[in-house]
C-alpha cells in the first residue's frame, strides 16, 4: 500500500497520466463536438492515423512544427467532410460511413508513408515539440513539474476544452449547435441550416481530432509508425458517452484513463515479478468499462444523434 500511495502523490506520475491524455483529450473534444451536432463520427481511429501521418511528414518535409499541426488538422477536416457529406445530405449509416472513414484514412496514410519511403526500414526522426519551462510556474512544488512542464501541444488540448465549453454553453453557435443534435426541425424552422450546421460542425470536430494523432508523433514520439495509434479513437468514442457530452466531464474522464495508464506502467514494477504483464495492459481499458457502466445508464445523449433529418422533414 505504501508503494501505491508514493506512486499516486508523485508529480511524475501526475505529469505522465496528463501526457498520456493528452491525444485522448483532442479526440474526445472532437467527438464530442460531432455528435453534440448529431452526428456519430467512427471515423476517429482513420482520422487519428491521418493526422499523426500527415503532421510528421509536414514537418520532415520542412513545414516547421505549427505548420505541421496545421496540416494534420486540415487532414482531419478533409476527413470530416467526406464523413458528414455521406452521412448529412444523403443521410447514409453513420455506422457504416465512419468505419469506412477509419479504413480509408488508415490505409491512405499507409500508402502515402510506403510511396514516400520505400526504402526506408526505420522511420526518419523530427525535431518533435519541447516541454515548456515557463519561468515562475515551472518550479512551483508539485504543479510546476506535473502541469507546467508540458509541450505546447499538451496546453493546446486543455485550451480547446474551454474554448469548446465557451462556444457550446456561451453563444448562439453553440445554442444552434446543440438545438441541431436535440431538435434539428426546430432550427429550419428558425432559418437555419440544419446540412451547412452539422457538415461545419464535424469538419471542425474531426480536425481536432486529428491534432491527437499530431500530439503522438509531433510530442509524444518524434517519427510515424504504424500501429501507433493503438485504438486510441475508439476509447475516445466510449469517453464521450462517459463525460454525458459535457466538455469538462471530457477532461476527467480522459486524465482519468491517462491516470489508470500511467499507474499500470508504474505497478508493474512494484509487483510485475508476481503477476502477468498482460494483467497490468488490461487494467485502463477494464476500469474505463466499469465507469463507463456507471455513468451511462444517467448519460442525457442529443436525442437526435444518429438520427438523419431531411429539409422539411417533420
């Protein structure tokens, strides 16, 4: 006990457990602001894939870190907008577009690696982003190095959380946003656009999704890979459902995974030598399931997600 309670009141672990949910923040913010819209985006795991492929090569290919973060968030629209064209005016399974989605933005990202390198046996390395060393706040005791010793990326994802909170809960977008997910026939009637809210509105989303594929290859690791996403898309999808669609509830639940991730590394080698390294790998996933079960049975979901409206359907 006493090793779990050290390895709980450590800054490092603390500073870990946010890297880690970092691409999960940006993937839960983009999904959330998807079907705050109505529209369920499956294309999350692709999209991740996308972007990490599509910022890393940007930036080997000399576009500069931001540039690189800029492309993988066009990736992740041009993404997007093949998502909500199938799925909002022709009203096609969301299901079945957003797989589709996954399929060809990962198999796209493999082919462009394969066509650029075909020689290359190891993946090139870039000069991926630094922690910030922010004077003041970086030696603050506990919080300098477990919050304020992160990459730019890392505050970039908690800095969407409020802007995606403000614009949600605090202007007339937001309002048509979540009027479009509950109640698309109220907003036409209003003289809206119910197709040119929710196409904008998963473009957007779906682009910052694709920034939590740039965070692993531009911050967490300095090269691309395949695999490396390692379903990282689809534990965002079940976050989302676990934050009721609230922006901040969002926030818990992906610092909760990265917590449970960052504690199973860390178990094991306080007690690796007498259970099974397997049983350590399934710990995040099956607590993330636990809660998951608890929270959804009271989760209030948009009542028009995965629902496809049609002009002047009523």
């Amino acid at each position: 006990m006493t090793e779990i309670l050290d390895i709980l009141i450590s800054a490092n672990f603390w500073a870990a457990a946010l890297r880690i949910a970092t691409p999960l923040i940006f993937g839960v913010i983009g999904a959330l602001v998807c079907e705050r819209a109505g529209v369920l985006n499956l294309g999350i795991e692709g999209i991740f894939t996308a972007g990490a492929m599509a910022g890393w090569m940007a930036v080997w290919l000399g576009a500069g870190l931001w540039g690189g973060v800029l492309v993988a968030a066009m990736a992740g629209a041009f993404f997007g907008l093949i998502h909500a064209i199938l799925t909002v005016p022709l009203g096609l399974s969301q299901h079945v577009s957003g797989i589709g989605v996954t399929l060809f933005a990962t198999s796209l990202s493999y082919f462009i690696y394969r066509t650029a390198l075909p020689d290359v046996s190891s993946p090139p390395r870039i000069e991926a982003f630094k922690p910030l060393d922010i004077p003041g706040l970086s030696d603050l005791p506990f919080l300098g190095p477990a919050l304020f010793q992160q990459t730019p990326l890392t505050f970039l994802a908690l800095l969407l959380v409020a802007v995606t909170a403000y614009v949600l809960y605090r202007t007339p977008l937001g309002l048509a946003i979540q009027a479009v997910g509950d109640n698309p026939a109220a907003v036409e009637s209003q003289g809206l656009s119910v197709y040119a809210i929710r196409i904008g509105t998963v473009v957007a989303g779906s682009a910052i999704m694709a920034l939590g594929g740039a965070f692993l290859t531009m911050s967490a690791f300095d090269a691309f890979f395949f695999g490396m996403v390692n379903g990282r898309g689809w534990i965002c999808i079940a976050l989302t459902v676990f934050a009721s669609w609230r922006p901040g509830k969002a926030l818990i639940g992906a610092l909760l995974f990265g917590a449970f991730d960052a504690f199973q590394v860390r178990l094991q080698t306080e007690v690796g030598s007498f259970i099974p390294g397997q049983v350590f790998l399934m710990m995040p996933y099956l607590l993330s399931i636990a809660a998951l079960i608890v929270v959804a049975r009271r989760a209030d979901y948009p009542r028009a997600l995965l629902v496809p409206y049609f002009r002047g359907q009523r």
